[in-house]
C-alpha cells in the first residue's frame, strides 16, 4: 500500500502532545516497516530537521493558510495527487471529504461533553474555543466516514462508543501511546546544571504542565500549593513551562494569594530533550488534571524516577495503576495533602518511584506503531478483498 499520514504540525517549533505522538509514530514505522510506501504530510515550518525521508517514508511539505484550510482542501488535493490508498489523520480531526479511505486518531472527545464543557465555564483560549467549535462540528461527520478511529486508553474507547452509539463497532480500536527512550533518570552533574541555569531552576520543586486548557485545572494546582506553602512553609517552588505571566497573576489573584508568584518558577517553552533533566530534578510531579484520554507526562515522569500525584479521574487511574498518587481534582486540599506526604513519608515516596519504573516500562511507541500497522494491514487486506470479488 501507498499509506498517507497527516502531520501538518509536525515542522513547527513548539509542538505539544499530539504532535509527538504522530511523530513517535512516524519513527517506529520507519524502523519496523520497510514493504508499505508511505508519503508523510506536513505543513513547512522551521524545524524540518525533526524527521527525516527514507527509502519508503517520503515527506511532502503541503502549504495552504489555517489549519481547516489545509486540512479541508489543500490535504485531500495532496493526498489524490500522491496517489495514496489510505490516509491516516493523527490529531482530532480529518478531511470530510477524503479522496481515499479514512484512519483518525481521536485522541478524546472532551469538546463534545457538555457536561465537562460546564465545569470548565466556557474558559480557555479564543484559539482554543475555536478549535473546540471545528471540531464539534467536523469529528461526528468523520467518524461516520472513518474505516478505523483509533483512540488512546480503554477509558477513551468507551466514551466514543457511548456518545457516538457505536460501543460494538470493530472500527473504534484503543491503542495505547509509548514512552520515548530518552526519559531516564539523568545524573549527569553537567547537563543537569545546563538545564537548571538555561531554565532558572530553583534548587527544590513541584514539575507542573500547566497551561490555559482549562482540564489542566492550573487554578486548583495553584490553590493547592498556595495551602502547602501555608501548612509547610516550605523551600519548595513550583516550575511550570510556557504560561503567561499576566494569566498567572490574574489567577493568584482570583485564589487571594498574589505573592505566591515569588514561589513559581514559569521556564517558557521547554524543548522534549530538556524534560528529562527538569523531571530528574523535580520533587514530584503533578498531573491533577480534570479530564485526560491518556496523560504521557505521567510515563515520562515515571520512567525518570519521579513519584507523581495524578487524578482518579478519566483515563489517568488507567494509565498510572498503582504508581501514583491518586487524588480528586475537584478539591485542591486532596493535592495539598499528597504534596505533604510525598515530602514528609520516605517510605511511601520511594514506593512509588520503585512502581513508577515498572509501570512506565509497559508503554512503549513500538508496539503502538506495531498496532497502527496491523490496522493498516486489515484494511489493505479489506481493500483487496473488495477489489477482487
């Protein structure tokens, strides 16, 4: 087969979850794959180095404005004329008019939940909430089109099925994402104090992936480490990657704790190959997310020897199992309370670290990609089936 796969962010210089998954992807196709043709779509951007052609992995730079124009019109004409048997579409959302048969990864469906959509209070980003009215109105129309909708947790699959009415259909498929192998423990004294002095990071810290998504519930994590620094008074700080300064400010203030912001540590954006050494460096890591299909960073977390406080929520208790701290993200004293004893109980924090090895040893992008291609496989064995009947 011919195999198209969309990846119009992947040349972008701060790519975020789903731009990684695709491009983890893309790599262990490359290394376990060498029969199928594959034509890897992408938009041009500046970090072109990231992935690189090989004998059957050729990569076309398709421009073509904003990300619906690109993916309703300037896709398909790219796809047909690549002459593609399949394409799969990586993030959410897909063509709803594919010149040929359709894959989407449907990493979750939270901006269809109404009932999320009202805990959330509207709030987020004027990007953001466009983006969640695309995709209420594209994702029903390709699921009814798609011949596979790959989702990323047990949790995810069950949901689709239930709010779509197709929790028996052979076409919803959970395949779970990976770990990439550079997340180790780093002990390395150079580059753990390379990455300290580029990123100003104080000497202790709580590791938070914070953002303006609002399921990243950055106002309970703040809230729950203002009542530790309260209840602790505590050398602790919390170092939080690319959020903006005002928008922090404006929370401390809503939580009545302005002068917290001299305890957080913001990085700016932080490129993958830093995170290890970041995460190496952290006390704890916090993932108290109100709703996530999966949750990566907890892995990451894990497989670099840092205990972690995650929700009971969604996919996360799924995900971590026994190797993290579980607390309900709704009440921050839950948080401040697993912040006190991962610093105050030795015994319970190194029970986790010990877990968190083992749990985030069983995920890796190999055999995601190897569950990709076998899908793959089932439909190119479909396509012919069809063409000689």
């Amino acid at each position: 087969m011919k195999i198209g796969i969309e990846g119009q962010r992947l040349f972008r210089n701060k790519k975020h979850g789903m731009d990684m998954v695709a491009l983890e992807l893309i790599r262990k196709l490359q290394e376990t794959d060498h029969v199928n043709q594959y034509v890897i779509f992408v938009k041009p951007g500046e970090d072109e180095g990231v992935l690189k052609e090989t004998s059957n992995f050729r990569i076309e730079k398709v421009e073509g404005g904003s990300y619906p124009l690109w993916e309703q019109i300037s896709l398909p004409a790219a796809v047909k004329k690549a002459g593609c048997d399949l394409l799969h579409c990586t993030s959410n959302t897909a063509p709803l008019y594919s010149p040929v048969p359709l894959v989407v990864t449907l990493h979750d469906i939270i901006y269809m939940e109404s009932g999320y959509r009202r805990i959330l209070g509207g709030s987020g980003s004027n990007y953001q909430k466009f983006g969640n009215i695309y995709r209420r109105y594209v994702v029903p129309k390709i699921i009814r089109k798609s011949r596979k909708i790959i989702t990323v947790s047990r949790f995810e699959k069950k949901r689709i099925g239930d709010f779509f009415g197709i929790s028996g259909d052979s076409r919803l498929a959970a395949v779970y994402n990976g770990v990439s192998e550079h997340f180790v423990p780093v002990t390395d004294t150079k580059e753990l104090q390379r990455v300290k002095n580029k990123y100003h990071l104080p000497d202790r810290f709580f590791f938070f992936l914070g953002n303006t998504d609002p399921k990243k519930n950055t106002k309970g994590t703040l809230r729950a480490f203002s009542d530790f620094q309260k209840q602790a008074g505590s050398d602790i700080h919390l170092v939080m990657l690319d959020f903006d300064r005002s928008e922090l400010r404006k929370i401390l203030e809503s939580i009545g704790d302005p002068e917290l912001e001299k305890k957080i540590c913001l990085t700016g954006y932080v490129t993958n190959t830093d995170l290890p050494a970041i995460y190496s460096q952290s006390d704890v890591f916090l993932y108290p997310s109100l709703r996530e299909s999966f949750g990566i960073p907890m892995l990451e977390a894990m497989a670099c020897g840092v205990p972690v406080i995650t929700s009971d929520t969604s996919s996360m208790p799924e995900v971590a199992g026994d190797a993290a701290c579980l607390i309900d993200p709704f009440r921050p004293e839950e948080i401040t309370a697993a912040m006190v004893r991962l610093t105050t109980d030795s015994e319970y924090r190194e029970k986790l670290i010990e877990s968190g090895f083992a749990r985030a040893g069983k995920f890796s992008w190999r055999a995601m990609a190897e569950d990709v291609l076998a899908i793959y496989r089932g439909i190119g064995a479909s396509l012919n089936n069809q063409e000689n009947r």
